[in-house]
C-alpha cells in the first residue's frame, strides 16, 4: 500500500473520482451536443451550484482545525473568496436566465469576483508564509516574481493595452475587462507560482499534498478569469464555452484538496 | 547518521519529505553546537521544541503530537 493510499480515505476517494467523472461527462456532454442542453443551467448555474459544494467542503475543512491555528485562517480566507466567486457565478447565471443576455460589465456579479481576488492573494501568500521555517523562501519569491513579471508585461502588450485603448466600449467596461487577466497574474498566478516551488522542496511530504491541489485550483480559477476577459471583450464569449469548465475545473480542485487536508491531518500513520 | 537524529528523520518524512526532515533536524543539531549524528537523548527535549516550532504554521497540534509521540515511542 503507497503513503497515499494509506492515508487519503475512501469518502475522499470517492468524492474525487464521481467528481471527476461528472466533470468530464459534463463538459463532454456540452462541446459534443452544444445545442442539446441548456447551456445557462449546465455552465452558469452549475459553476454556481459547484463553487457553493466546494464553500461547504472547505468550511468543514476549516472548522476541524482549533481556534488560533493557521490552517484554519487559511482555509476561511480560501472558503470566504470561494463563496464570493460562487455569488457572482450564481449572480452571472440569475440575469442570463432572466434577461436571456450576457450581463453588463461591470455589473452586480463583479462585485462579487473582485471581492474574492482581494481575499485570495491573502490567503495564497499565507500560505506560502508559512512554509518559512521550514523552507528557505528566497528562491520561491525569486521565481515566482520573475514569472510573474515576465507574464504580466506580456499581457500588458498583448491583452491590456490593446483593451484599454479601443474606443469602441465604455472606458469603465474597459478597465473592468483589464482588471481580470491583470488581477488573476499578479493577485492569483502570481502567489500560486509561489505556493508550488515552495511546497516542491517537500518532495512527497504529505503535508504538501492538499497545497498542490487548491493552488493548481487557484491558478485555473484565474486563468478561466483571464480567458473569459479576453474572449468577453472580442465578443466571443457564450455561456457554456469551454472557459466556464475552467472555473468547475478549479473549484473541484480545490474542494478535494480541503478533503485530502482533513485526511492529511487526521492520519495517524507516520510510516 | 545517529540513531535519534535517524528516528526524527524517520517521523518527519512522510509530512515534510526527507530533505527538509534532514533540514530541521540538522539545524536543531548545530543549534546545540553538535553535528547530528551526535544527537542523544539529552537533546530530545530541544529536538521537540524545534520540531513543534517550525511545524506549528503547517500543521495542525493533534499531527504534531502525533509525530512528537511516535518519536517518544521509536527511541524507546
């Protein structure tokens, strides 16, 4: 029996692999029948519904560990910008149902998506923080500041600039449309980058193990954020683009990744 | 390596991975002025301080006395 085996349980098992399994059939079910499905409910209301499931995983997560211990700020502040990207998806999905329309942006569900990229660089540079004792964190920060820099000047050229200077949508539209890609690189890639160089060094520490999947959830999160910005603004953008199974992607990732922590931290083997 | 600093080593890996185990343990050693495979069991009591100091961010007291405990067991 591996370390893995002997220490992830089964209800995590199988909520990972029927999670999986739906995931895929959904998205399967989407690109290969498009007109098929309502694709507001499956997309937009099943992110929606998803991010909600992952919230209520997370919390539970959250609530096992004692007042005063880390893990269980980090893990509220991740829960708290989950539950915020869960209103504005479940926002998103409630006007296109009611107005048969894309929302205006900016418009109430961005309130909600800006208000979970404040919390999430908290709780991602937390993270990471705390690996200070036991990891020399210079290097990490080396290279995940070079990444970061490196990209966000890239998308600044290619994406931003280009966005911000047409003269064919509202200025305030504009800038909305920038701050994603802008905040999902520097609030969110930025400090996954971050989390996963310095859990690297842990080789198969099983302490590392749930970081790796809410940070690579983190980081789809963002990119889908980025992607759906960019598609939004040349008008390519339909509910039920491959984009919204981005955001599903990240948030199942990052509810097992609060299922493997409470397994993690609950095992008793050591060997 | 010396068999204290061995069995911290041992408990360590699973959680934090073999090179950051050797990493705390080594660090403890040389904060005592020794190298580690001179750790003895005089040591064990800074040997769990350091271990609850540098875990206590990344892991939960219930893990880290469960690995503080499992030390205690193999050195007996």
């Amino acid at each position: 029996m591996t370390a893995a085996e002997a220490v992830i349980s089964k209800c995590t098992k199988g909520v990972a692999g029927a999670g999986a399994v739906i995931l895929v059939l959904y998205s399967a079910a989407a690109a290969l029948a498009p007109g098929a499905f309502d694709q507001v409910f499956l997309s937009d209301w099943g992110g929606a519904i998803l991010g909600f499931a992952a919230a209520a995983v997370i919390l539970r997560t959250a609530l096992y560990f004692e007042r005063g211990e880390s893990l269980r700020t980090q893990w509220l502040l991740i829960c708290a910008a989950v539950t915020l990207w869960a209103f504005g998806d479940g926002m998103f999905a409630l006007i296109v149902s009611s107005t048969h329309a894309s929302p205006a942006v900016p418009g109430p569900q961005d309130v909600f998506y800006v208000a979970g990229y404040v919390l999430i660089p908290i709780a991602l540079l937390m993270i990471a923080y705390s690996y200070r004792r036991l990891v020399d964190m210079r290097w990490p920060v080396f290279v995940a500041g070079g990444i970061t820099a490196a990209f966000a000047g890239l998308m600044w050229l290619a994406v931003i600039q280009p966005s911000l200077e047409t003269t064919t949508t509202d200025f305030i539209e504009r800038v909305t449309l920038a701050f994603y890609p802008l905040a999902a690189l520097v609030l969110a890639l930025g400090p996954v980058i971050l989390i996963i160089v310095t859990i690297t060094r842990l080789g198969a520490g099983r302490l590392a193990w749930p970081w790796w999947l809410a940070a690579v959830g983190a980081g789809a999160v963002a990119i889908s954020s980025a992607v759906y910005s960019y598609l939004t603004f040349n008008s390519a953008y339909t509910s039920g683009s491959l984009v919204d199974y981005g955001w599903m992607l990240g948030y199942y990732l990052i509810l097992v990744g609060a299922l493997v922590e409470r397994d993690v931290q609950s095992a008793r083997r050591t060997s | 390596m010396g068999q204290l600093a061995e069995i911290c080593v041992a408990a360590l890996e699973p959680y934090i991975g073999r090179v950051v185990a050797d990493t705390v343990v080594r660090a403890t050693a040389l904060s005592l002025g020794k190298p580690m495979d001179e750790l003895c069991m005089t040591d064990l009591p800074a040997l769990r301080k350091n271990i609850r100091r540098v875990l206590e961010p990344v892991a939960a007291r219930t893990t880290i006395e469960n690995i503080i405990r499992d030390i205690e067991v193999r050195v007996e």
